[in-house]
C-alpha cells in the first residue's frame, strides 16, 4: 500500500496551490479544492466550500443533471451542518443552504425528505416552510399553531403582510374562523394606515376588504361585511377619480394570491397522501415545487370539465368549474411575467356571463362581480372596477342592524 497521509498531505498542498494561483477556476477545480482543505481546517474552508456548491447551483443548474443537481444540494446542506456553532454567520449559511435543499427534494418528488428538512429550518428558527409544508397536506390546525408560536403582532420581524395573511389562512382552514378574522382585521388595520401615509398602494387595501368581506359573510357577520364592501366601494371610486396616489408596481401578486385563497372551499381538502396548494401563499414564494407543478398541470384537465359540464346544461356546477379554472389561469397570468389584460379578461366575463343566466344563484353573480371588480382594479381598470363592484354591493342588500 502507499503512503496515504502523504497522499493527503500532496493532495491539501495542491489545493492550495490551485487556490493561490492567478489562474481562473472552473467549478469542479474550486468545488474538489475545498473539499480536500475542508478536511484539514473545516474552520476556515466548509463556508467555502458551501459557497462554492451554492454558487455551482446558481449557475450552471439549466444544464445539471437532476440527480447531480440534487447531490450537490445534498452535500452543501452537510457541510453546513458541519460549520462550527460559533462560525460568522453559521445560521444564516446554514438555513439558506437547507432552504434551497428541501425545494430540490421536493421537485425530484422526495416529500418526506423535504419534509424532514424543513423541520430542520424551523428548529434553526425559519418556520415559514413547515408551516406551508403542513398545510399542504392539510395538516391546518398544526401549521396555524405553528405560526401562532412565533408571530407576534406588531413586534414580530417576520409578521410581514404576507406571513399575517399566511396565517389568518390557515386559522380559518382549522375552523378558527373568530381567530383569522381578528388576524386579517389586523392586517387591513395596517394596510389602511399605509395608504393613508401613501406608503401602500390602495388597491391593495380593496383587495384585503374584499377577503375580509368574504371571511366576514362566511361568519355569519353581514353588516359588518357590508362596511367592508362600502369601504372597498369608496376607495375605487377615488381611485377612478384620481389614480393611484403613489406609484406602485408589481403589486398583483397580492390579488391572485387572496383570489386563490377565496377559491378553497371549492378545491378538494389536502391530505398527506394528495397534497393541495397552501391557498394564502404566493405560488412562487411559498409552494413547493411538487404541488405548484400539478396545480397549474391540472389546467388542461379542468377545461375538459367545464366543456363536459357546458354541454351538459349543469350551470351550478360549471359556474364553480369555471372558478376554479379562471382562478388557476389568473396565477399562471400572474406568475409567468406575460400581463396581457385580453388573455384573462375573457374569463373573468364568462363567469359574470354564466352567473347572469336566469337560472343563476343570485351570491355566484355578486362573486362573478366582485371577483371581475378585482381583476379590474388589477390592470388598472378602475372606472370599471367600480361600477362591477357598486352592482355587485346593490345586489346584496346592506344590513343596518345585527
């Protein structure tokens, strides 16, 4: 046999060399340089040998092979955990390293595994995914105590919009509907006075008042979801009147986020075995790679449905299919960059069309209404808007009194 500590010692004094030259490295030679030099002063190389599999992952993943691609991830998520406790910003290497692991795990269809990984997020503090990875498959009571354990209104740094919004959604999946509505009163509380300081758009408020109506009729709370709209009705009209205050882009994401979020009651109930989108989840920030694929995947599916059920002269049943398919085309829409206001708008205007047909249910053309109303204000449609949203709040009489 050879002499294998001075074949270790050749190889580190190479590494080293390599490292030190003024010659450019491609990813193999930095990625096989730190690893041999990890083994002999982890201190100083496993950060950068997890960086140089991060940066391999950045920039060459079009071309990987999934499996190569995946134990890249997996060997940077070791290496991390490897990194001392005390090390420079150990924590934040090592939950962005795991983060970009248990989305590889859950495109390649390993959901236990992305699952496992996540749990070892929220134990180093970044719950977020446990949390949308449990109510994806429907696990809703633990994912709202999940966020409960760690938000604090008001005080909390990641009580953001989105994670409050995140959070009445999974409150009112789990049947604690008094609890999501004085979570989303909370959020449209702080939406108005961002609009009122012009540092939040207002179409983003009217989008928040018109889910806090939805939730608030689903309580059984009609007056006050008569204010929401009457409120919501106001700022459309100034906005028809005047525009945006403050110029705002790339704001749509928070109207089909709440537009999907409206649509759950109609989609079948998530399980472990059948996982479901985590409706009140931006598709592209929050769900996993596994179940946005088969949502926008299940498209062609549900066209066949409605054109079944149109033939069929089953109107109930093709308004909700409809719905459901019009709220998926609006986060493909949404979601892939392509904002042409004529490729959504037609379906908007066959569920108004659908839901005015003699034998329609009165609350599915309020809905239709409001739901066009928000797509309206979406493209900036806001004489439009308004006049769907006013017909749609004469259609349901305000209650004065409870």
């Amino acid at each position: 046999m050879g002499n294998t500590r001075k074949y270790d010692e050749d190889a580190v004094l190479r590494a080293r060399v390599l490292l030190l030259g003024s010659g450019r490295l491609d990813w193999r030679q930095e990625v096989d340089a730190y690893r041999v030099l990890a083994t002999v002063s982890p201190a100083a190389y496993l950060p950068k040998l997890v960086g140089a599999l991060t940066s391999y992952r950045g920039n060459h993943w079009r071309t990987a092979d999934p499996e190569v691609e995946l134990a890249l991830h997996a060997e940077a998520a070791e290496a991390a955990r490897r990194i001392g406790v005390d090390a420079p910003n150990r924590t934040r290497v090592l939950c962005d390293t795991l983060h970009s692991y248990q989305r590889s795990l859950f495109a390649a269809g390993r959901r236990a595994e992305g699952r496992a990984v996540c749990e070892e997020l929220a134990e180093a503090g970044r719950y977020g995914r446990l949390a949308i990875v449990l109510a994806e498959e429907g696990r809703h009571g633990e994912a709202a105590e999940l966020y409960g354990r760690h938000i604090v209104p008001g005080q909390a740094d990641d009580a953001s919009p989105w994670t409050l919004i995140e959070w009445a959604a999974e409150l009112d999946a789990a049947g604690r509907r008094e609890e999501a509505l004085e979570v989303f009163a909370g959020l449209v509380d702080d939406s108005r006075g961002r609009a009122a300081a012009d540092r939040g758009p207002l179409a983003s408020l009217v989008w928040k008042l018109e889910q806090y109506g939805r939730m608030l009729r689903a309580a059984g709370r009609p007056a006050e979801e008569a204010a929401a709209r009457r409120e919501a009705l106001a700022l459309l009209a100034r906005l028809a009147e005047g525009g945006e205050p403050v110029s705002w882009s790339n704001i749509q994401a928070t109207w089909v986020t709440l537009l999907a979020l409206s649509g759950r009651p109609d989609e079948p109930a998530a399980t472990p075995e059948a996982p479901s989108p985590a409706f009140g989840v931006h598709p592209v920030h929050g769900w996993s790679p596994d179940v946005r694929e088969g949502h926008f995947a299940s498209i062609p599916a549900l066209e066949e449905q409605t054109d079944a059920l149109r033939a069929s002269g089953d109107l109930p049943g093709l308004i909700v299919a409809q719905r459901r398919l019009t709220a998926r085309r609006a986060l493909r829409w949404e979601t892939s960059g392509r904002r042409a206001e004529e490729s959504l708008r037609p379906s908007f205007d066959e569920g108004v069309a659908l839901a005015r047909r003699p034998a329609g249910d009165p609350d599915a053309l309020v809905r239709a209404l409001a739901d066009r109303s928000m797509f309206l204000l979406a493209v900036k449609r806001y004489e439009e808007a308004h006049a769907d949203l006013a017909e749609a709040v004469a259609l349901r009489p305000i209650v004065t009194r409870t």
